[in-house]
C-alpha cells in the first residue's frame, strides 16, 4: 500500500490593511501642511483678515491674534475701519482737549472780570463792589447798604440798575453755573418777617436773583440762592467797619474745568477776600 505524502501546513502571511488608513492620513496631513504655508507665505492679507475674523466672532475684540493691527491698511476697503479706530478717543487726546476748555474758561472769566471790573470804576462802586477770580469761581461782592435799607431784602432801585446791567454781562457766558449767596454780620435778627439772620440773608440773596433772571436770556436752571446768616464772615465783627463787610451779597460765576471746581464759600483767611 502506498503510503500518502504529507504536506506540512503553511504560514500564514501577515495582515497588512493598516497601511491603507495610515497612507491616507500622511497624504491627509501633507495636504494640510502644504495649505498652511501656501497661505502664510504667498498672501499674508488674507491671513489677517482670517485672524480679525476669528478675534471678532470668538472674542467680540481684539485678541491673541491681532496682526499687524497698529499699522493703518492701504486698501481703500479698510478706510471707514481704520477711521473708526483712530476716532476713539486716547487719554493723550482727552487731556489736550481739557486743556482747551480750561483755556477758553479762563478767558471768558477774564473778560467777564475785565467788563465788571471798568462798569465799578466807571458809576464810582469800588467801595461797594469789588471781584476775584481764583482757582474755583469769579465772585462778585456787593455791601449791603449798596443793595438794601437796614433789615430789609427789598432792592434799591439804584440796585435794580447793577443787577440789570450784570445779567446783562452775564448772558454773554450761557454755560456757567451761578451761586447767589447772602451774608449777614452776627447782630441778633428778630423780627415777625425775618426771625432770624438765616431768614434775612437767605430772602436778600432770592430778591436779587430775582432781578439777574428778568433777562429772559439766561437759563434759571444754572441759577441758584443760598443764605449763610452770620457764619461765613469775611472780616471780625468787633468793629463797624468789619460788620459793614460782613453784610454783603456774593455773585460767583462757578468753573467747570478746574481741579478745584467745588464751590465754596468760605474764604481761608481775611485776606483771601480782597481783590
């Protein structure tokens, strides 16, 4: 009998279909390798627009991928762009602006000044009326016996004159703010219409600013009317004449643009009322 031959069984061949998927992705990434430095190399506006792009939806703003934003573009297509960014306004340009408001308020203070200064000279009112112009305000004083009978807040028509005339020089400079304030010395007020130097001085501050608003040029909101009494005098009231000044009325045109624009009433020394 003849003996069958056996065949020893073969190895098998190893599984080589991952190398298709990996193929694909070096091809894949080849791909996008090749895209990336075509557009970094050969159109590096089209690369900022991608980056504003991205900065805008993902940020609402400039970000991490500004570039080149500094640098004004030279296609006319950016121009409404570069016209909205350099219109926001710098703290530089902030200040400069100030500046030239700070100017120009000096100036019509001065010239406001100037014109008061020459209508006191020239009606002879140096004694009874005199002004300052300082860091926070143009202040005009007037002595009560210029304005009012003893104890009374009834104007003097000579009086009415001055306040008319003042309105009139007031109404060339709409923007400032005024204070009408009055002032008493500290003798005891006690009568059925003013029971005390509150009552006196607030009512003669009201009654001449009264007078100023006739002038139907200027605007009552920027106005205002204070009384002070006794407790903000200018001069000792141990003497006649210091209780002469001490009664009086004060007009101040208020800054805007100073660094000490708050306004105050109270003079820091006896001095600091004088012209």
């Amino acid at each position: 009998m003849s003996k069958k031959t056996r065949h020893e069984p073969h190895e098998e061949h190893a599984d080589e279909s991952w190398l298709l998927p990996y193929a694909d992705l070096l091809t894949l990434l080849l791909a996008l390798f090749l895209v990336l430095y075509a557009m970094s190399a050969t159109d590096a506006k089209k690369f900022q627009e991608m980056s504003e792009a991205f900065n805008i939806a993902l940020t609402g703003g400039t970000g991490v991928l500004d570039y080149n934003k500094t640098e004004p573009s030279n296609d006319p297509a950016d121009k409404g762009n570069n016209k909205a960014i350099n219109s926001i306004p710098t703290p530089k340009s902030d200040d400069k602006k100030r500046e030239k408001l700070m100017k120009q308020e000096q100036e019509d203070l001065e010239k406001l000044k100037k014109q008061l200064d020459s209508y006191i000279k020239n009606n002879g009112l140096s004694t009874e009326l005199n002004t300052k112009l300082n860091h926070s305000q143009l202040m005009i004083t007037i002595r009560d016996n210029a304005l009012f009978a003893p104890g009374e807040a009834i104007v003097k028509p000579e009086a009415s004159k001055l306040a008319k005339e003042m309105s009139n020089m007031l109404q060339q400079f709409p923007d400032f703010d005024i204070i009408v304030s009055g002032h008493t010395d500290d003798v005891p007020m006690n009568t059925s219409k003013y029971p005390s130097n509150w009552d006196l001085s607030s009512d003669r501050a009201m009654q001449f600013m009264k007078i100023l608003l006739e002038n139907t040029s200027l605007d009552p909101k920027r106005f205002m009317s204070v009384g002070y009494g006794e407790y903000h005098p200018i001069a000792t009231n141990e003497t006649v004449e210091g209780k002469s000044k001490n009664r009086r009325v004060e007009v101040s045109i208020i800054r805007k643009y100073s660094s000490h624009n708050t306004y105050t009433n109270v003079p820091k020394s006896k001095d600091d009322s004088s012209n």
